[in-house]
C-alpha cells in the first residue's frame, strides 16, 4: 500500500451562503486548491455530502462538480455518511491513491443548508438517526444528543459550568479565524445563559446550520515534493462504525467507534494520544466534544471538561484542540466539515495557520462523526520535512 | 415653481392595548426571556386598518388646518385590508370628507408600502394637479400563533399630508430614492391568514442590503453624510436590526432615538417606519435634517431626507404627541389578545 499526502487545500469561509449555490461553493473551494498546485491531471473525484437531495433536490453530485471545477471526465461520486460525509469521502480518495489505481485525486465536502428553513433542515439531520426505531417518533438530533449529555452529567457528575468551556474555547479561537462562522469570543454566562434546544443543551452548546466547502488534492506521498514543499503526509487511519440508534448503546456517555477508529490511526501511525500536536474533533454539541477528547485517549474519562477549564486544549496546554474554532464556531457544514477539518491540521502542520499557529505543530489528528456516533472517522497527519 | 413637496400635516396612531412580550413567550415556552421586544401594541376589538388610518388622518388635518375638501388623494400603505377586494382608502377618504373629487388606492409593499404612498403623493403634487395628498402606512399586522413574528407584529400607524414646499409646511423633502429587488423573505399567498418568512435570510441579503443601498445612494446623490442629520428613522421589524442598521451606515444611537419605538409597540409593518418619523417630527427643530428609510419585503427600501421648517413649532399642540400616545397603554393577557385578532376560529 502507498503511503499517501495531502498536497493542496481549498475551502470557502463558513457563512449562511445567500448569494452562492451548493455547486458555487464547491467551485470556489476547489478553485483555490487546484490553483496551490500544477498537476496536469485529476484521476478521481470524491464529493462528501449530506443532504444536497432534501435541501437541494440534487443529487448525482460526483459528476455536477466534476463538470463545473472543469474536470476532464474522472469518475466522481458523492459519498454519504451523515456528518461524517467528509472523512468517509477521504478514506474513498486514500483508498484510491493507497491501492495505486490513481495517481491524482480530488477529496472535497460540501454543504447548503441555508437553501431550507429551520424545520426542514432539523429533518434532514434527524435522517442521520434510525428513522424505523428512533426519529420517527419525533426525536431531533439534537435531543438525542441532548440525553447524551444528561446521561453523562449522571454519570460522571460533571457541571454545566465546566462542559460550557468548550464552546467558550472554541469561539476563542475562531475569534483570530477568517473564515468562521461566528469570529466571535462567548463566556460562560452567556452559554449558560441562551435558551435551550433541547434541554439540558443550550443554545451556544450547538453547532448550527451552515454553508461551505472545503477541498483537499491527494497524491503518492513519494510523488508529492514534486508539487509542494511542504506535503503533508496521512500516517493513520482510522473508521468504525456503531449501532445508529442510540438507545440500542449499553452507554451513552462514550462513542465506542470513535474509540476503535483512533486505535487503528495510532496503531497505523505508530504514536500514542499524548503525541498528538494539534487535533480537530467533532464538538457538534458541547458534550459531543467532550465525549470525544476523552474517547480519542486525551483524557480520562469524565475529566475532559475540567481540563478544557483549566486550559489544556488551548494552544500551549496538553494538546491543542479545534484552533480554529471547531464546529461550533468554525461553523458545521455537514458533509464539508469533516474535510475543514483536514484543512486546518494541514495548515497547522505547514505552519500556515496565522494567528492561530500552534508551535513545531509536526502531528495532527481529526476526528469527525457521523449521526449519533453511527460511523466515526479518525485520521493522523505527519509534516514531512 | 418649487421643485420640493412638503409636508403640510401629520399624524399617528397607536391602539391603547399592549400584550406583554414576555407574556406571549410565556404561552409559547419560552420562559428565558430571549424576546425581540418589550411589548407591543394591538388593535382593539373593533378597530381595523381602516380605524386606525382614520384616527390618524383626523390628527393630521387638524395640524394642517386644511379643508379635508382639497384632499385630491388618500392613498393607505398596507398588508391588513379589511376587505380582499374593495379599497380601504375610500371609507377613509368618506370618513374625513375628502370624497367624492378624490383619487384612492390601497398600496401593497409589505412594509414599505406607506413610504410608497410617500412616493406617490409627492409627485401628485408636484405635477400641480392635486394641491393636497394624503399617504398613510398603517397595519394590523399579523403573525402566526408561536412563530417567531408573533412577538412583534403589531397595529399602528401614520398619516401625513403632501402639498407644494411652503411657509406652511413643516418640513420638506430633498430626495428620494428607491431601491428595489426581488427578494422573497417575507410573503402571504391568498387565502392565507399568516405570512411566512424565511427566518435569518430577512436579515442580511433583505433588511440590510436594501436600507443600506438606498441610503448610501441617497446620500452619494445628495452629498450628504450621516452627521449632516440631526435624526434617522429606519424599519423596525424589531428592536436590534434598526439599531444595527443605523450602526453599519455610521448613524448614532442619538440620531434614532426619537423615532426607535419597536421595543414599545412592536412592529406596525407599513406603519412602522412612519410612525417612527412622527415621533421624531415631534421633537425636531427648524432646520433639523431626518432621514426616514423604510423596508419591505419582498424586497425594498425607500429613502428619503427631509428638512424641517420653521411653522413646525406652530403645528405640536393641542395634538397628542406620539410618545404621549405609547404612554397611553392597558396590559391585556394572551387569551384577550387572541381574541382581539381574531386568532380564535370556529
């Protein structure tokens, strides 16, 4: 198997799109990654996204943008894995490039959202859950998550004070972002302070609806200082599945398939959680965040809150997580965040990361979530020098 | 021959009855008190557009002090027609004396179909063929039980008298422009009873885009900045986007004061605007310079500068100020609001 790199990133800023159409946004992302390299040809085309046929009655993704970023013929299909679109649409591009069937490939996600109002989309990410068992009822995703959270407040005894550091963080660091949805810092009172979703999550304990994409170009790590200095190689991979209902768990305070897909990245990539620089994780909700540094080994478990309060994922604490705002400030364009996530490791490691640059960042990781946890995908990032 | 209409005589109207927004969040679930405005006003059990246009069109003849007679045309501004298909304008113009020599008609802008009115009227005037026309925007606005326009959709409105720039008037215009697209945030299709709005996308690519051209273009016509204006009336579909609207355009919280009144009663829809510049008539001084921009959706926004003369000083009393009429006010509980507009169905 080849060992495979990132060699360039595109993506647009993270807004309520109003003047852009689900294949505007993916051309302007695309345009900026095709313009970072000079690769005389695209072998494949890999498009994660959600719900592009609820919001926009569009389907047949692969080949609309492959048409419209001007792609020679490749083949080119949508992946679809909930919110984890985006990372599974990566393990389609590795896979491709690792196995040597191409050369050149093109991994991106997309999402529209703003094209739908507020019930409608609160639809389509409820058909992330299990519509036979859970969603037909009337459950949103944000109530399912939501008893996640209650669940693991029982369990673990953790304040809302302490889990409502992690939105806190995150708009901290989007605050230094360009492109984030909210560039804007919170505090604890305000977070504590907004109404409620679904209780006992509040409103800035949410992710919500959001327009982007976001670009990565992929080829044989061996090809890639052809084409950059600075190539970014894809040392782990990992992804697993779980039950998509939730109440189908034995528990609902830990993704087990977050935990499987990081063992099989660490393992892939040789290194421990503790060696990890910089990580991007799926804080779709604040507890979902939570949940997840504690599932991808940074903390114990039912101590991850109490370390964000104390500074430990802010740059120059134990690692640094979500630097540029993460999904609740960076913003969550379903199927594209999984790839913002690569995005913003790969600037991380390449020292591009601005105001944001976390020192001799040289190992990244990404964790991104489909539904409830039902599909997990975790991947490490290595600088090559 | 002047080439400026002023206006001659205004008025407004504000029903006495307010419903509590914390009230209306109370029935609804929302007991955090995250609501867009204090309060607003509702129209009584017998009061509709055509009442409240009334009341406002009395007190503004009577600050005029003209013959209703010479009123050659009343034009209402609005999206709450009692009657789907018969003007509402010519039991106005009956109700004020103004028929039967008298051109009517019912303007639809949504929200800015009283500054359409404005638009009208001025250069009825102006052509010399009518010597005094009334423009009203006013509303009985509607929203759906538990939407979010419930908390401010409100009754309300103004009227205001156009003639030929004189000693007489109390204020004149000096520009105007419209600025229009089509933008679908806001709409009713017939034989509906409750618009539908299309949440945030009312904010930027609507209310804010369309305000924010039409007044730069005003001022790049006219040369003016926003310190050369003593006041600014925008469109108050609640009581943060006027505020931050003024803010983008680089108006002070001073400027828009007066004419800020969607905490108190809400949002009267094609009244809101011009009640709004009532309120800042009221307090004005010769030789202030207001800014009045409205916004509909649908979408657009008419801008307008306006200078005050002197007789304005003449024309406050014995008339109730528009502030006089906001503190006239009796709470109602949800059940007696759901009555008074008819939200209660057989």
């Amino acid at each position: 198997m080849r060992k495979v790199a990132v060699i360039a990133i595109g993506y647009t800023k993270v807004k309520e799109h109003w003047g852009l159409s689900i294949r505007d946004l993916f051309t302007e992302a695309a345009i900026m990654a095709l313009n970072e390299v000079t690769i005389d040809r695209v072998d494949a085309l890999y498009v994660g996204n959600m719900s592009s046929g609820y919001c926009q009655h569009q389907e047949h993704l692969g080949a609309l943008m492959a048409d419209y970023i001007g792609l020679k013929s490749p083949p080119a299909v949508k992946i679809e894995a909930a919110g984890a679109s985006g990372g599974m649409a990566l393990r389609e591009g590795i896979q491709a490039v690792a196995s040597g069937l191409h050369d050149f490939v093109v991994v991106g996600g997309v999402e529209k959202m703003s094209d739908v109002l507020t019930p409608d989309i609160t639809y389509a990410m409820a058909m992330a859950a299990d519509q036979e068992y859970e969603a037909f009822i009337g459950v949103t995703f944000t109530a399912l998550n939501a008893m996640i959270k209650r669940a693991y407040q029982h369990k673990f005894g953790v304040s809302d004070e302490l889990i409502a550091t992690l939105p806190v963080h995150c708009h901290d660091m989007a605050s230094k972002n360009p492109y984030a949805q909210y560039p804007f810092k919170i505090t604890i009172e305000q977070v504590l302070s907004s109404p409620f979703v679904a209780e006992p999550l509040r409103l800035l304990e949410c992710s919500s609806p959001a327009d982007g994409a976001a670009i990565l170009i992929l080829c044989p790590l061996e090809k890639a200082k052809k084409f950059t200095d600075t190539p970014i190689e894809i040392a782990g991979i990992g992804a697993a599945t779980d039950t998509i209902a939730l109440y189908q768990r034995d528990d609902f305070t830990t993704f087990k398939a977050t935990i499987e897909a990081a063992n099989m990245a660490y393992k892939m990539a040789h290194i421990k959680p503790e060696e990890v620089d910089v990580a991007e994780i799926h804080d779709s909700f604040s507890i979902t965040g939570v949940i997840s540094l504690e599932d991808l080994g940074f903390f114990k478990k039912g101590t991850a809150a109490k370390a964000i309060s104390e500074g430990e994922i802010a740059p120059g604490g134990k690692i640094a997580v979500n630097t540029f705002g993460g999904l609740k400030a960076r913003g969550h364009p379903v199927g594209a965040t999984g790839v913002y996530q690569v995005v913003e490791v790969v600037k991380q490691l390449r020292g591009e990361a601005g105001k944001n640059q976390v020192d001799d960042a040289e190992t990244g990781l990404t964790q991104n979530i489909g539904g409830v946890g039902g599909t997990v995908t975790v991947y490490i990032f290595r600088r090559i020098d | 021959m002047t080439k400026e209409a002023g206006i001659i005589g205004y008025g407004a109207y504000i029903p006495i009855y307010r419903v509590k927004a914390c009230e209306i969040g109370k029935i609804w679930g929302n007991y955090n008190g995250h609501v867009p405005i204090m309060e607003k006003a509702v129209a009584g059990i017998d009061e509709d557009l055509v009442t409240i246009s009334v009341e406002a069109a009395k007190y503004a003849i009577r600050r005029a002090k003209i013959n209703p007679k010479e009123i050659g045309a009343v034009y209402i501004g609005t999206e709450s027609k009692p009657y789907a298909v018969k003007p509402s304008g010519t039991i106005v113009a009956e109700a004020i004396g103004a028929t039967p020599l008298v051109v009517t008609a019912d303007f639809e802008f949504a929200c800015k179909a009283g500054t359409e009115a404005f638009q009208a009227c001025i250069d009825h005037v102006l052509s010399g063929r009518i010597k005094y026309a009334m423009a009203i925007g006013a509303d009985t606005a509607q929203g759906r039980p538990g939407d979010q326009l419930e908390y401010t959709a409100a009754s309300g409105g103004a009227a205001f008298i156009f003639t030929k720039k004189s000693n007489k008037t109390l204020a004149y215009c000096e520009g105007a422009v419209s600025f229009v697209t089509d933008t679908p945030d806001f709409w009713r299709r017939a034989y509906e009873h409750y618009p539908m709005h299309a949440e945030r996308f009312t904010g930027e690519p609507a209310y804010f885009y369309h305000i924010i051209n039409s007044v730069r273009t005003l001022m790049e016509n006219m040369g003016l900045k926003p310190s050369d204006f003593k006041y600014a009336v925008f469109h108050q579909p609640n009581a943060k986007f006027p505020v931050k609207v003024a803010k983008k355009l680089g108006f002070t919280m001073d400027q828009i004061k007066p004419g800020l009144l969607s905490p108190y009663i809400g949002n009267c829809y094609a009244g809101s605007s011009l009640v709004g510049f009532a309120a800042t008539l009221d307090v004005a001084n010769p030789g202030d310079r207001i800014l009045l921009a409205s916004y509909g959706s649908g979408a657009g926004s008419d801008a307008f500068s306006f200078v005050v003369q002197d007789i304005i000083l003449e024309k406050r009393n014995p008339i109730p100020s528009v502030r006089d009429m906001i503190g006239v006010r009796k709470y109602i509980d949800y059940s007696t609001y759901v009555k008074f507009r008819g939200k209660i169905r057989a």
